[in-house]
C-alpha cells in the first residue's frame, strides 16, 4: 500500500470521526450554549484529555511505537507480545494509581489547576469538579486503547485505531439527544454527558482489544515489573510528555487564563472543534502513519527511503492543510453559522466563536508541520530535542497569552497558541536541516510553491464569491445559507484542485490510486483489519 493510501485510510476513518464530532458540537451549542454549564463541561473534559494526550497519544506511542517495532522486526511476534504484556502491567498499575489519586484531590486541582477563574462561582466550581471525577477513568481507557493503537499501527493495521474514537461522539450524541428529547436542565446534561464520555472509553477499549487479539496478540496481565525494556521505554516516555502534549498544554494554559472571562473556555473549545478538524484528518493520519514506517526503515538502514517517507508526508500534509487554513481565516463566519447557530448558541456568539477560528487557523499548517518532522526525532529515539522545543513553545504560548488577553480576550489566547505552535515547528525543522536528517527534494519544493499559489488563487475565490452572495450567505432561512456554503466551498475547491493537479503539485496517479477501492480478499481469506 502506498504511503497515500495509508494517509486516505487513516484519514477517511478520522473524517468520519470528526464529522459525527461536529454533530456532537452543535448539539452540545444547543442544549448549553456558551453559559456556565458549558464552560465547567469544557473545563471539566479538558483535563481527563490533556492527560490522554500526554501520557497516551503523545509520550507514549512516541516512545512504545519504536520499541515495539523493534521487536517486531528482530524477535518476531513473540518477542513484541512477551514485551506488550510487561508493558501493559506497568502501565494498567500506574493508571489505577493516578486516576485514584486524581479524583482524590480533584476539588484541589479544579480551583488551582483547571480553573482557578471559577472560585467566583461556587455552582459552577463543584460541578465541574464532579464531571471531572466522572470523566477521570476514561484517561486508563484510552492511555490503553493508545497501546493497542500503537501496536495496530506497528502491524500496518490503521483503520480500525482511526476509527473507534467515533465511539467517544456516538455515546454523546446519545446523552444529548435524551437530554434535548427530555427538556433536561442543563446540570444533568452535563452529568449525563460525562457518563456518555466514561462508557465511550470502555467501549473504544474493548474494540481494539479484540483486533489486537485477532492478531495474535493475546495479552494478559501480570504482576507490574521494571524490567530493562520496561524501563527504557519509561526514560523515553518522560521527554516525549511534553512533547507529544504541547497542544494540550498549550490549551490548557489557554483556559486557566481564559477561565476568567465568562463564556470564553466555551468560545475556544467551539472554534478549536472546527479547526481540528483538518488537524485530525491530515495531522493524525501523517503522524500514525510516519512514526511507524520511518521506525522501520531506520531500522533496515535504508535513509533513503527515510528521506522519502517525510518529502511525501510534507507534500500531503501542506497540500489539504494551507487551504483549509486559508478557507478558516476568511470564511469563519459562515462556517461557524451554519454548524452551531441553533438554540442556545446566539449571532453574538457565532461572531466570536469566529474570530477565535480566524486565530487558530493562523496556525494550523504548523500543527501539521509539527507532526510531518517530529517522528523523525522520535524514530530515532531523540526525545529529547523535542522535549526542549515543546519548552520554549510553551513559554511562548503563556507570555503570548497574558500579553495579548488584557486587550484582545479569548482570540489572545488563539493567537498566541498558533505563534507557539510556529516556534515549534521552526526548531524542529531548524535542527533535522542541520543534523542532514532531513532535506526537502527539488520536487517537493517545486510542489509546494504551486501548493501556496493554488492556495491564494482559492482564498480570492472565496472573498470574491463570499462578496458576490452576501445576502444568500447571511439569508434568513438556514436552507439558503448552508447551500450557499456548501456551494462557495465547492467552487473554492474546484479552483484549487484543479491548479495543483495541472501543475503537478500533488502526484495525478498517486491521487487516483487512494481514492480506488481496493480489492477484496480472496475467498477464504480473513479480510485484514484495513477494509
């Protein structure tokens, strides 16, 4: 399967996933808006995630996945399990504690660490202290289904990993809709979401534990036990925490501050829902799919294809990213309309979701970025440098936001988490070029010119067409305003497209071969887990 096709299957299942996500979203603007209840649910989920993202997605996969590879491909399927199963002891262990732990002192934790901005508000303190400590648990759900992700991944197996986080929206949609269908008031939708987001983590785990059976991989647990491998994986996981994690903290730096301003963790966590979605697609497909074939072709001694892998992953990943940025930055309003204003969600509120899009879209091709250059650190097991960026790119992102909150509120803080995010990727990119890790090919240089002038030739498209249909985009009827939408996206797409595909800036035949159904096994033969 080409490196393509392995973006579309990851990326296909991710879609899927984001656009139940925007279901969820605006169901969630309906039922709570951007009032108090909305804002302690933010704060409340915010936390259980940023620990997900550290110690799971982020530090974790970035350090097991290159391990686990390794003993794939030197011991056998043997080996890599006997390897999984001491992991996955010390691992469950560690989580129990944690989680216990959390919720122990999570009243401390909520007035100090999560939002400190609610002391104002009693109410509004304790219940988000209370859907913490429901959600708490679904951090040891998903730092496990991480693991069984990472070893799919490892086995080139990536669509059901992609897929199972559409659980997470499915069992909030399912809270939402008896909460609208009940008249529920907006405490218990906030409790019954929480329950959603706890059964959601078990149900993603269990899923994955069964493709990872399938592949032979039946794990048990054992008593936890620091054994070498064990241990060399945990001294590559403590750099890779703030590494992989650096959004989230980031975010969560954000809302300590943000918290201070009434409806403002809600605006954020509407307008950020919108821009990750381009971010998930493109940027977890690169990153699931690179990490574990740079890990194999390092392996194998072969730099060349190394060198490849991360040409192509720039080309794809500037390729869908600057023109989402584009359309995101000029087009924010009527984006923001059509997917949330309904309910409680007011024309007031839709203009400031909007100006936080605007903010973050300003740095989206450099979430991606960072994705497409940080596995080539971590495949060669150098935490570290990244580690030491992630820093700096924090303390950018907190000056950047007590500088610019006084003056410009929330869309401070979206500004400021998109410079971050450029800092970053500047010193990632900075350090490969000057460790001769990396160095982009005549081609793809060439790709990516044509890629930045489709992309202004689109974004005149749009301002133009946005212009030309001002009373159908701002038309009463949500009917006429949403085709209208969909109808400037369109266009706006078809100009783009059809410059880079004449240009040459994204490969014709590589295209068509990701978006041809591949065939069906032979009879008889079990389908593998891609289909």
């Amino acid at each position: 399967m080409s490196l393509i096709k392995k973006f579309a299957t990851v990326g296909g299942a991710t879609t899927l996933s984001r656009v139940v996500g925007f279901v969820r979203e605006a169901l969630i603007g309906a039922a709570l808006g951007a009032g108090p209840m909305a804002d302690a649910f933010y704060a409340a989920f915010r936390f259980p995630n940023l620990f997900r993202r550290l110690f799971a997605e982020g530090a974790f996969n970035s350090a097991f996945i290159p391990l686990f590879a390794k003993e794939l491909e030197g011991g056998g399927p043997e080996a890599a399990r006997k390897f999984s199963e001491q992991v996955l002891s010390v691992l469950t262990a560690w989580l129990l504690f944690l989680s216990a732990l959390a919720m122990i002192t999570m009243p401390f934790l909520t007035r100090w660490v999560i939002a400190p901005g609610f002391a104002d508000d009693p109410e509004k303190l304790d219940m988000t202290v209370l859907m913490t400590q429901i959600m708490f648990p679904y951090l040891l759900c998903m730092s496990l289904v991480a693991m069984l992700s990472g070893m799919l991944n490892s086995m080139r197996h990536y669509f059901l990993a992609a897929f199972v986080p559409i659980l997470l929206n499915a069992g909030m949609i399912g809270a939402l809709v008896i909460s609208l269908g009940t008249d529920m008031n907006e405490r218990d939708t906030g409790l019954l979401l929480s329950w959603g987001v706890l059964v959601s983590g078990f149900a993603q785990l269990g899923c994955l534990y069964w493709a990872v059976r399938r592949q032979g991989f039946g794990m048990r647990l054992r008593v936890p036990r620091l054994t070498p491998d064990v241990k060399k994986l945990l001294v590559l996981m403590g750099p890779a925490v703030l590494t992989g994690g650096v959004t989230q903290i980031n975010l969560l730096v954000g809302q300590i501050i943000a918290s201070s301003q009434e409806g403002a963790i809600a605006l954020l966590n509407y307008a950020d829902r919108i821009n990750q979605l381009p971010l998930g697609i493109i940027g977890i497909a690169v990153g699931v799919v690179l990490l574990p074939e740079l890990a194999r072709s390092l392996k194998a001694g072969d730099h060349d294809d190394a060198q490849h892998l991360q040409n192509r992953s720039l080309e794809f990943a500037l390729c869908l990213t600057l023109p989402a940025a584009v359309g995101f930055m000029l087009f924010a309003g009527p984006l923001v309309n059509i997917v949330y204003e309904r309910g409680a969600f007011t024309p007031q509120t839709t203009e400031l979701t909007a100006a936080a899009l605007a903010a973050f879209a300003t740095g989206l091709p450099a979430y991606v970025l960072i994705k497409v250059f940080s596995p080539a650190f971590f495949a060669r097991l150098d935490m570290k440098s990244p580690m030491w960026f992630s820093i700096v790119a924090v303390v950018v992102n907190i000056v950047g936001s007590v500088a610019l909150f006084p003056s410009y509120g929330h869309v401070g803080i979206a500004a400021a988490t998109s410079i971050a995010a450029w800092v970053n990727f500047v010193l990632l990119a900075v350090v490969l070029w000057r460790r001769g890790d990396f160095r982009p090919s005549p081609e793809t240089l060439r790709r990516i010119v044509f890629i930045v002038l489709a992309s202004v030739a689109m974004g005149a498209v749009v301002l133009g067409l946005d212009a030309a249909l001002a009373s159908h985009v701002h038309n009463p009827s949500l009917g006429v305003r949403a085709l209208t939408v969909l109808v400037i996206i369109g266009l706006a797409a078809i100009v783009y497209f059809a410059i880079v595909i004449a240009t040459g800036a994204i490969d014709r035949d590589e295209l068509l071969g990701a978006l041809r159904r591949k065939r069906k096994p032979a009879t008889g033969q079990a389908a593998p887990l891609e289909e």
